[in-house]
C-alpha cells in the first residue's frame, strides 16, 4: 500500500515542478534485524547525526516515503517491517516491541548516531508510542490491571528514543475497530441490522450521495450500540481464551475470530461504518479549540481545523462486503492488539484498558513530541487529543493542510488541484525543522 503511495507521492512531485527533488535519492541497504527485517537509508555523501526509526504493526514500510524524504534532509531513516507483515491474524501485540528494540540496538551500533527518533505514521503511531512508554516507564506501564492484555517479562530493560513524531497516527487500533462496527449488527449475524440503529438507514441520516447527516440523539445512541457490541465480542472471546486455557478449546493454543461488518479502514475508502467518514459536520473532524495549521504557502495560522476530506461513499457497499467489511482475527490478535473496554465509542474510550493505544502511551512519554494531523484525512479530534493526553513538557501540534494520511495532496478535497500541492514538502521540512532545533544546535 504504502509503495503505491510513495510512487503517486513521486508523481505529484515531479508534476508540480520538484523534479529534482523526486531524482534524489539516498543510499540504502538492507539490515537483518532478528525476526524482522528493515533497510537503512542515508543521505548520499553525508554525515548524518540523527536516525528515524519507521514501522507499522503489520504494513510494509520497507519504502515508506518518509524513508526517502528524511534523508533529502540530512537525516538516517531506518524502515522497518515486522515478523507480522501483511498478517493481522497472527498478531502478538507486545512482541513487536521487541522488533522495535532490533532496530533501536542497529541505529545505535551506527556511526556518527546520536540521537534517534520515532516516527509513528497511522498504525504506527500506537506501535511506537507503546514501545516508547514501556521503555521509558518500564513493564508497570503495560501490566496493570487495567490491560486486557499485559505485557510479558521480556520487554524489560527496552532501549529509550529521543523524540517520538506522530503523523496522522491513530488512537490505537482497538479504537480503529470500535468505531468502525457497524452498531447495527444483531447478535454477530452477517446481514441482520437493528433497523433504528443502521448507519445506511435515511431514516437516520444516511444520504449515497454524500450529504449524510446524523442527529446528535442518533449519534449518542450510534456510538454507546458499537460499544455494546464490542464489549458484547470481548466477553465472549475472554471467554473462549479461558476454554482453551482449561484444554476445553478446539485447539490447544489460539481460535479464529470472524466479525461481520467489522469493516477494513484505510487510506481512501475502507468499507468502515464510521458516522465521521459519512458525516462531514460529525464532532470527530475537526479540533475542539484553535491549533496550529502548516498552510500550503508554508505560512502557519491558528484557527479551529477542520477536515477537508470529502465522505467516502463506497462504505455502504464494503462494510456490506465479506472481503472488505469482514474482520479475520485470532484470539491472541483480536484480545492483544483490537479489542478496548468503553461506554460509547465517541468520548467514553477506556484507552488504557489495552496496550494497542496512543493516547494512553503519551501519558507516560516523557520525551519531545510532536503530533501532525492530516486535514485531508480524519483524524483531526484524535490527534489533539493525543497531544492534550501528553505528558511530555516539548510537545507540539500542527495540522498539514490539504495532506491526506499518505502525507499527499488531496486532490478531491478541493476544486483548484494545486491547492495543496506542498504537502509533503511542507511536512518533512517542518520536521526538519523540529529536529534540528532539538539534536542539531
């Protein structure tokens, strides 16, 4: 996904007068890193004295645009991919930090290194923030009581970064998922909808052609019916875990999990049937108070932001879908790394009841931090209050206008198709900025 992303990034470049900019390119080699595997990208001819560390959960960031961008900056990126790429059934949440810790140890053996940073770009956001908090907080962080999931022994003793960039990170996956079930779905049968709560039902808002709108009073009851429903598909997979534990299982380690209508969310289109990807006006897509915008021009103003993203009108069809709005999980990955405990999937989140949560990570961050939401996307609420839950005393906020979670320009947000065309630029400059003034002066 992210390789088609780099190359329309490249596209856009090129099309918009930074040629030169798209010919660059660093030098890279790849590094064995346990039960991962990574490539390491440097400036050509340079010297650099900070390294970015990259990775998702489960995506291939091998050739994450930040791989390239960084280094056109002066700066090391290392680009990871875990032992779980392109296996979400398969995931063990807490042993990715241990992939994370790989390529912490290899930016640390490299010379002239000084300073890393992490960059959590969407589902990385929750899987460096967590590696972070537990490095710097210790294995406390991750074994509370509060965890559907603690932690084992074996993340003690985690090497700490520097810094910790997120960019357009999300919440957390578990909160992906919960606001992503449809609230409708009667007792986990495919196509059998309560037709009071149905997201696609007019009756309640839904318009195909793209001027959904849902009443507060739909909402309240929308958001508390997807946390029913989650709660609902913990109890019942806690309680098939605790079978298995007894030798009652069908099998003697780990079960499949089906969620119907659970959706897919991603860049683009993702057959999810969240109110806030129908609902233009929904509270989600845009800041409670003014924050800082990185305009197109490079200019920074301060003002209440609001996504530009138009609504994506093909959920209808993919939340529908088996391919597309089917979630394929274990007990081990949906427990460890989708599943959160709340009372409405809006504002009443218990993010620290999983280990899969940005939010409940940056409580503990002590480190410079710097959040970067995309106006061209929707995660606007979510990332001022990633910043808000910070505890770190450096932290900063700033909206990229017109950027879509791939960091390029938003073409359908806007008539004019330059009118976001620095995006990228804009962003990884701003992060350059950022750094220098930290690890550079």
């Amino acid at each position: 996904m992210y390789q088609r992303l780099r190359i329309a990034c490249m596209a856009v470049l090129a099309a918009t007068g930074f040629a030169s900019m798209a010919q660059a390119q660093p030098t890279s080699s790849h590094v064995p890193l346990g039960a991962a595997q990574g490539v390491y990208y440097q400036p050509e001819g340079g010297n650099p004295h900070v390294a970015f560390l990259i990775v998702h959960r489960t995506s291939d960031y091998l050739r994450h645009i930040g791989c390239t961008e960084l280094p056109r900056r002066g700066f090391a990126a290392l680009c990871m991919n875990t032992r779980y790429i392109n296996n979400e059934l398969l995931v063990d949440w807490d042993r990715i930090a241990l992939d994370v810790k790989e390529g912490m140890a290899f930016l640390r053996r490299q010379p002239g290194i000084r300073s890393i940073v992490l960059l959590g770009h969407s589902g990385g956001g929750p899987t460096l923030s967590f590696y972070q908090a537990v490095a710097e907080a210790g294995t406390a962080f991750c074994q509370d009581s509060r965890k559907l999931v603690p932690c084992r022994d074996d993340l003690a003793g985690l090497p700490a970064a520097d810094a910790l960039i997120l960019a357009d990170a999300h919440p957390g996956v578990p909160v992906i998922l919960l606001r992503s079930l449809n609230g409708a779905t009667i007792s986990e049968a495919p196509g059998q909808f309560d037709s009071s709560l149905d997201p696609y039902n007019s009756a309640n808002g839904y318009n195909p052609n793209g001027s959904s709108h849902y009443s507060a009073e739909f909402q309240a009851r929308y958001y508390a019916a997807q946390s029913a429903r989650m709660n609902r598909l913990t109890d019942d997979i806690l309680v098939r875990r605790q079978r298995i534990a007894e030798g009652r299982g069908p099998y003697p380690d780990n079960d499949i999990v089906v969620i119907p209508h659970g959706g897919n969310p991603g860049p683009g289109p993702g057959g999810a049937s969240q109110l806030h990807s129908l609902d233009t006006a929904a509270p989600l897509r845009r800041t409670l108070r003014s924050q800082q915008l990185l305009q197109n021009d490079g200019s920074v103003v301060r003002q209440v932001v609001q996504s530009v993203s138009p609504p994506e009108l093909e959920t209808y069809a993919t939340t529908n879908s088996f391919d597309r709005g089917t979630k394929l999980l274990s007990i081990r990955s949906y427990l460890s790394t989708q599943a959160v405990r709340s009372t409405n999937s809006f504002d009443g989140i218990d993010h620290c009841s999983s280990n899969n949560s940005t939010i409940c990570a940056v409580g503990v961050i002590s480190k410079p931090l710097l959040v970067m939401g995309m106006t061209g996307y929707l995660f606007i609420r979510d990332s001022e209050e990633e910043f808000d839950a910070a505890r770190s005393t450096d932290k900063s906020l700033v909206f990229v206008e017109g950027a879509t979670h791939g960091f390029t320009p938003c073409i359908p947000c806007d008539p004019n198709p330059d009118a976001y065309r620095n995006s990228v630029r804009n962003m990884f400059d701003y992060i350059a900025r950022w750094t220098e003034q930290r690890f550079l002066q």
